[in-house]
C-alpha cells in the first residue's frame, strides 16, 4: 500500500529525513512537501523522533548558540 503524505515547510528536518531513507519526493505545493511511501507517516515520525540525526542536529542548533 502506497501512502502519500504532506509535511509542512517547517519540518524540514522531517522532510529530509523521510527523502534520505527511502520516501519519493513527488512535489511541493502549498508550503508542503508531498511524498509517496510504502510506510504510513505515523511509522516516518516515530523513526524520525528516535534517529541518531535528529539527536545532532538538536545539539549542533545548541552549539551554535555559542558562537553566534
């Protein structure tokens, strides 16, 4: 079963994570990217919360404070 799903602009980190591991980016329209994938966004968001990329870029956002 295909899925489509729709993340708005602002979760652009989600975004990409979905494209880096396998979801088809069919379009953005809206403020939304639109991606087709086997696997429902609700599996996409709890891999996507638990994933070592979310944890670093969390901390590199907090370093960052430092130097700017």
């Amino acid at each position: 079963m295909e899925f489509k799903i729709a993340v708005h602009k602002r979760e652009m980190h989600f975004a990409a994570y979905i494209k880096a591991n396998g979801g088809e980016l069919i379009g953005y329209k809206d403020n939304m990217f639109q991606f087709l994938s086997d696997t429902p966004e609700v599996d996409w968001r709890v891999k996507h919360a638990s994933s070592d990329a979310l944890r670093v870029d969390q901390e590199l956002l907090v370093l960052r404070r430092f130097v700017v």
